[in-house]
C-alpha cells in the first residue's frame, strides 16, 4: 500500500506528563509477590527519562510506557502530542493503533473456543468458513504462521478500488476468484500472515453469532477494564473522536504518516489500545489471570512446523525457552506498539507510539525498557554505521556468521530478498526496511551488517539477542 501523508500546520511541543501512580483496576485480587520482588525505585525512574528523553529531543519518539508489577502501575510517561494541529497531548489513555497486537486477542479467542469444545483446531478451516479459498487448510495453521495465503495487504491493492471498504471476506473473496492456490503447502513453511489471523477471527465470528469487535470487548477489555480499547472502523470518517494521528519528523516539522483508510478486517491488526489498557492486558498476563489455565495449556506450546518449533508460541507470543517471559509488538506507518510481561518477577512493560521511531532505534528502545524493568542500566553503545542493503547490494551481506554460544546464522538472497536461518532451524523472510537495517518477523529481530579491516559482521537485536556474529567462509 502506498503510505499518504500530509504537511503538519505547526510543530509538536515534547513535554513529559508524569501519572500518579495508580492501580489496575482489573488486577486488584492478585496475591502478593514472590520472593523475587524489587521495588521501583528513582533510580529506575531516572533510568527512563534517560531512554525516552533523547528520542524525544531528537523527534523520534511521541507516545507513553508504562510500568507495573503485580497488577500495579508503578511508573509511566507520556511525551509529545497525539494531534499536532489541535496541540492534543499523548496520554496514557490515548487510544493508538496496535498494529499486530491485535493477533494477541485473535489466538487467545480462538483458544477459548477450542476450550469450550466449539472449535477444533485441527479441523479444516472451510468446516467453519466454507468460502475459505484453500480446503486443506486447518484453523490451526491460520493462526501459526503455516497457511499459505498472500502474506501482507499489498497484495490485495490490484483488486480493489481506492474507495472500496476491504474486510476479511472481500480479501479471501479476492483469493478465491483469482484462483491463487497457497504459497506453500500449509503446515511446511512459515511465512508471517496478517490475513490468515484475519480468518480466524473472522471464523470466532461465525461461531460465536457477533462481530469480532464485540468478542474482544465481551472476552478481554471488559473484564479487564480495557475501556479505551475497540476494533476500529474500516471507515476513518467513523472514528470514535478525537482520533490520535501517527507523524514522522520531516524537514522541521511533524508530517501525518497515518494509518490507511477503508480497512474493515480484523484479526491480524486494526484493534486500538490506550497505554493504561495495554498494561492491563500485559498485568494479566504477568500474574496468570489473562485466561483460564486450561485455555493457556492449550495454547501456550510453541507449534511444529515441518519438525522444527516455531519461535512464536500458539498464543502469539514470542517467549524464551521458559515460556514465562514473553513480548510481542506492532507496527503500521508511523504507530508502534510493544508489550513484555514476566511471569516469574509478575511484572510488565508497555509501550505505544505514533511516531516514526528508526529501526535500529526502536529494537533498541524496546531491549532497553526491558531492562530497566530487571533492574538494570541501559547499554550505551552507539549505533553502529551499518553497511546498505539495496536490492543491489543483497551479495554485500550474504553469507555464514558465527559467534561465540551462538548457534550459526545463514543468510541467503533470493529474488524477494533476503532470508535468514538460525542453525537448522526454519528459514525465515528478513525485509529491509531501512536502508541498512533488516528485519525478522518470527524471529522480531531487527539486523545490521557492518565491513572494516576484521572482515564483515552481522548485529542482531531483539529484546532476548544482542549479539555480534562475524562473517565465516
């Protein structure tokens, strides 16, 4: 899709707006902590500022964190503005696109249903959605990852007008009539798809007799106090206002980098979460009261893809070996979502944000209030100058990287682009989406490759890897 955008009447004022701490609402029953609790402390708090300070300065970052243990918020920020020309500040309670955020709500109701008997994963999808374009596909592939159907929205720009409302059906519809089979046999291969959450949801939909927005609202920001969260509109017109704009810096000034109109599928992506309300969703899940325990022993086991495990487990959460620490984020032009939560410590962190972070520097960031959360300073390094990967370039970056604890890194190039394989595990699509920076979805990797007199190395960062890979022959 193409990315339209506006000139911004005058700039954004960074300020930061401090929030009283306060409690969940949803969360107050949780018992008290385990052995392993650690105050917050001005330290921690100090730690924070001097993450989100500079991004600020330097027009990178507009949004909120917050942080809370045992159902607590403990701290939180807010910087910039969610409206530029109406100088409408971003708050906690500022509704904002998570982007893939969203597949979090999809799994979670999928499983639900698989508890309550009224869904059987491993069932054709087209026994629940028989206009579903592909037969052999289950319910369970849909939401792994494992489907086969075009994987993100572009695809779909040739087969509708710019007026046209898309929603789930109208892009499975467009599937079916131009007979495009998938791109792969399910279950073999794992390609990252928006679309195939889309017909899930679309599926708990058909099951449940009420739109998915309702389901989400009945299921999850109900009872836990989510009351600022909602499945937004396919029409932009239709907005609950005031709507929060997403911006990128441009020649001095904020420019709208907004979200795109006409969008009416839900599932993969289009739920809107305020900061307050990502917390609770990120405190419940910390604290075990998100879902049932049945539902969670359903879904929490990462699935088998062609006999090698998937990095994102069955409630679509990239977890460690562990399973209890867990993040996850979106992304959609300017907005920026991420959510990490910690079973074991009972404690989270959350971020939202409508403006054009970099890369590099949003990996980084989300690493590093992470960190701050453990109790632990954030790194300094700086950004390294990082070697380009145009089209014309891919070759510069292909290769063998090793390091030292690390399990092999390949990265090959094909005609789509570049793709990355960690010891023989799934090979997985890595896109450039900076001119020097890559990144991993399956893996939420973003990485760089830099070349001087030692040879060439490979940097990956991600909120469980930072680590630096050297070139082998």
């Amino acid at each position: 899709m193409h990315n339209p955008s506006r000139s911004s009447p005058r700039h954004a004022l960074i300020s930061y707006v401090f929030l009283l701490l306060a409690p969940l609402s949803a969360c107050d029953r949780v018992a008290a902590r385990s052995d392993e609790a650690r105050a917050w402390t001005a330290t921690d708090s100090a730690r924070v500022d001097s993450l989100l300070a500079p991004l600020a300065a330097a027009h990178e970052f507009m949004g909120a964190v917050a942080f809370v243990r045992d159902g607590k918020l403990v701290h939180a920020r807010g910087a910039g503005m969610a409206d530029v020309a109406a100088g409408r500040p971003f708050t906690l309670s500022t509704p904002a696109d998570g982007g893939s955020l969203a597949k979090t709500l999809t799994a979670a109701a999928v499983w639900t249903l698989a508890h309550e008997g009224r869904i059987v994963v491993d069932t054709p999808a087209t026994a629940y959605l028989p206009e579903y374009p592909h037969s052999g596909t289950t319910v369970r592939q849909l939401i792994t990852h494992t489907n086969g159907l075009p994987p993100y929205y572009e695809a779909f720009d040739p087969y509708f007008g710019p007026q046209d409302v898309r929603t789930t059906a109208a892009l499975l519809a467009a599937v079916r009539r131009a007979a495009l089979p998938p791109r792969f046999t399910p279950g073999t291969q794992f390609e990252y798809s928006n679309l195939g959450f889309d017909a899930a949801a679309l599926i708990v939909e058909r099951i449940s007799g009420v739109p998915i927005a309702r389901v989400f609202a009945e299921r999850f920001f109900t009872p836990l106090g989510m009351d600022a969260s909602f499945a937004r509109p396919g029409k932009l017109v239709d907005f609950p206002s005031p709507r929060t704009l997403g911006y990128r810096w441009s020649d001095s000034a904020w420019v709208v980098a907004d979200v795109y109109d006409n969008e009416a599928f839900i599932g993969g992506s289009n739920v809107y979460f305020s900061t307050l309300d990502l917390a609770r969703w990120a405190a419940a899940h910390a604290t075990g009261t998100a879902l049932p325990p049945a539902v969670r022993a359903l879904g929490e086991p990462r699935p088998t893809i062609d006999g090698t495990t998937s990095p994102i487990n069955g409630l679509s959460w990239y977890c460690d070996d562990s399973g209890d620490r867990c993040h996850y984020g979106g992304a959609i032009n300017a907005f920026h979502s991420f959510v990490y939560w910690d079973r074991t410590r009972r404690d989270a962190v959350v971020m939202m944000s409508n403006s054009s972070l970099s890369p590099w520097a949003l990996g980084t960031l989300q690493r590093e209030l992470v960190a701050v959360l453990d109790g632990r300073p954030p790194a300094t390094a700086s950004r390294p100058a990082f070697t380009s990967m145009a089209n014309s370039r891919h070759g510069a970056v292909v290769g063998r990287y090793v390091a030292a604890g690390t399990d092999t890194i390949t990265v090959t190039a094909t005609a789509d682009g570049l793709r990355v394989r960690v010891g023989t595990g799934l090979t997985l699509d890595a896109f450039v989406v900076a001119e020097d920076v890559a990144y991993v979805p399956g893996l939420d990797w973003f990485i760089g490759f830099t070349s001087g007199t030692d040879g060439s190395a490979m940097h990956v960062r991600s909120v469980f890897q930072d680590v630096v890979l050297t070139r082998v022959p």
